[in-house]
C-alpha cells in the first residue's frame, strides 16, 4: 500500500499566538493560527502498546503521519475530528523526507 493510500485522515496543524492585555499585563493564548490542513493516517496506541513504551500517564497516545513539511514543531497542536493533540515528538522519515510522523498526546494538558 502507497503512502498516499494510507493518508485517509484530514487534521489541522495549529500554533498558539499570544497577545497582552493592556490593562492588567497578563499574557492570553489562543490557537487560532491555522499552519496546515493535511491528510494523514491516524493512529491510536492501544493500551498494551501505551504502558510498553514506558509512560504511566493517563491519556491516549496516538501515531500521526503526514507528508514531508518542514516547520512542525512540537510546540504546536494538531486538531483531528474535534479532538485536540499536543504533539510530543517530531520524527522524521530518516532516508528520504517522505514524511513526518507525530507521536501525539489526547487527554491531560492536550494542547487546550
């Protein structure tokens, strides 16, 4: 199966922006920044797979992958069917910038 035929998802790469409130000082953030409109393959980690890894954290661990865009950051956040991640790790393909895989995080502090 081709690269292309596993991309059947469509998420949204956002970065957060920050403005400061001119009375009070306080710095506010929001997402509203759209980077990219993308389809991927959407991955979920089971549960086995969750607590191989190592992590003990309460959440949903979930596998991205998107073609090749330079730019991704773990800083911003990626929204897939109302859900919002907070990417973990950027990894990318190591023999031929094919494409980009997410390890993404949904559940406690996921990019809100």
């Amino acid at each position: 199966m081709t690269l292309a035929a596993k991309l059947r998802h469509r998420v949204t790469l956002q970065t957060r922006t920050g403005s400061q409130d001119a009375t009070t000082g306080e710095t506010t953030f929001t997402w509203s920044n759209t980077v990219a409109d993308e389809p991927a393959e959407v991955v979920p980690l089971s549960g086995r797979e969750f607590i191989q890894s190592g992590a003990t954290q309460a959440g949903v661990d979930t596998r991205m992958t998107i073609r090749w865009r330079s730019g991704i950051e773990p800083t911003m956040r990626v929204v897939y069917d109302g859900n919002n991640y907070q990417i973990t790790a950027v990894l990318p393909d190591p023999s031929n910038r094919r494409w980009l895989t997410l390890m993404c995080q949904r559940g406690v502090n996921s990019g809100e």
